[in-house]
C-alpha cells in the first residue's frame, strides 16, 4: 500500500498499531556539529524542538509563498481545501527542492547523521478566520516508522504568530515514549484525528512564532499542536520529514523517501526522483 498523506488517516490505524516498533527517543551525539552549536545540540536532546533557525531570505520566500498561492489555487478549483497538499515532492519540484535544500538538509544532518532520508512534505495553511486547530498529537502515532528517529521540519511560508494560530510545543514530552490519546472527528474542527489529553503532565508549554523563511525542528516524539486562525492573516507552513537511512519504513512508506545526504545504498529506500511538474 502506497499512502497519499503524511500522516495516517483512521484506515490506517489498524495496520501501523500491528507494525513492531522501537519507540523511544535516540538523543544526539555529535562533538562536531556542522551547523548547530553545541548548545543547540544540548536544547534539541533536552527540548526535543530546536528554533527558530534562519533559511530563506525575504525575496527567496516571497517565491516561494507565490508558488504556493498557486499550488492552493489548484488545489482549491478540484475541490479541496488548504490542508490537502500532501506528500506534495511526489506531485511538484519546487517542494521536491525545497525537502533538498542543503541549507534545510545541513540542520538536519547535524541532528541525525550524515545518511538522512527526506520522506514527507505537507502543507498545514490556516485560512484567516478559519477556526480549526492542530490538536495536541505526536507525529510518530502517525508513521509506520521504525525506529523513531525522525524530525519534522516547520518551514514558515507566512510569519507564524500568536494570533494567527503558530505551533506550541510541549518541551521535554518527547522523553515519554507513545502517549496514550483520544480520537476526534474534522466536525470537532480538529485538522487531524487525535488529541492528547492534559498535555501538561508531559513538559513545559513553549509557543514558537517564527518569522517567513525561518524553520523550527522538532522530534516524533514531542507533544505539539496549534490553536486556531482567528485572525485576518493566512498562516501557512510546509512540514518537511526526515529520518536516518537505518530507519525501516512499513506499509510501503519507503516509496516517499529522498536521499537528502550520503546514503547512497540505502536499498530499504529506492528514492523518488525529482516531479517533473513544478
């Protein structure tokens, strides 16, 4: 089975709960970051997230935010909404790029190591005044992953503000393993399925503005979500997924994977070439 999300939908519960799994959080050694600090490597075992980190310049992401509307425009003339773009450097090269950019990669790689696999892009844009919320969840309940290594990085296509609904993480929840949660229906105006439950138990609330260009890192494992658009503002970030090569995909999720650095015998992932459609 091939999936067209990045996230698992109800479906797919069933067939990633049977998946054996090693579910933990593998901290980072590194004594000679490339990028990062050390500091920054201390926050990101600690924390579990680590931002905001600077990428684009001002004209490079009025690019891209251009390309987007028009990726959005699309999307919405064949009926869908604005947070269906998914598995988005399948289907468009501009997003292929940017899972690819060695700005983006080099964070990374000083976080996971020199073989990494990008295998997931997805929109998440908030239209002004929309009122959905990102509820509290971890990606890895989401991904048949094993083990959970990967990081997802929040790409700011528009600046990410308190009153446009930016992401809130809960620091240190990362350190728990899998937390039990409740499933949710979209008519509850949660964008994805589940909610964890009194989060607070789990770490210390951060909330994370970042401005457009910026990224944010955060593990699998760390507790995060967002509150809804009740501004007259869009709020619009692309996520990007990475893991180590040594990481095991099931249910056919190895089919996504990019050789984003070294790797290059990595046979569990065959990598996806380039679209040739931007």
């Amino acid at each position: 089975m091939q999936p067209t999300n990045d996230f698992a939908i109800i479906p797919d519960r069933a067939s990633i709960g049977s998946v054996e799994r090693e579910i933990r959080f593998f901290p980072t050694h590194n004594d000679a970051p490339r990028v990062l600090s050390a500091s920054d490597i201390e926050a990101w075992n600690r924390d579990g997230y680590l931002g905001p980190l600077e990428v684009y310049e001002a004209a490079e992401i009025a690019e891209i935010r251009t390309y987007f509307d028009q990726l959005l425009a699309q999307a919405i003339s064949e009926g869908r909404d604005s947070y269906s773009i998914s598995s988005a450097h399948l289907k468009h090269g501009g997003v292929w790029d940017m899972l690819t950019n060695p700005r983006i990669v080099g964070y990374v790689s000083d976080l996971l190591g020199q073989d990494v696999v990008g295998w997931g892009a997805h929109f998440f844009c908030k239209m002004p005044g929309d009122g959905k919320s990102v509820d509290w969840h971890q990606d890895c309940s989401y991904w048949p992953l094993t083990p959970t290594k990967a990081v997802t990085v929040w790409l700011a296509i528009d600046d990410s503000t308190l009153e446009n609904g930016c992401m809130e993480v809960y620091n240190g929840s990362h350190q728990f393993g899998l937390i039990d949660f409740e499933t949710s229906d979209s008519e509850a105006g949660n964008v994805l399925d589940q909610s964890v439950k009194h989060p607070e138990k789990y770490g210390t609330l951060q909330q994370t503005p970042i401005r457009a260009g910026q990224i944010s890192i955060h593990s699998d494992l760390l507790v995060h979500g967002s509150a809804p658009n009740r501004s007259k503002n869009r709020r619009c970030g692309l996520t990007l997924r990475y893991c180590p090569a040594d990481v095991t995909a099931y249910l056919g999720w190895n089919a996504k994977g990019v050789v984003v650095r070294g790797a290059a015998d990595a046979l569990d992932w065959p990598g996806a070439p380039r679209p040739m459609a931007d």
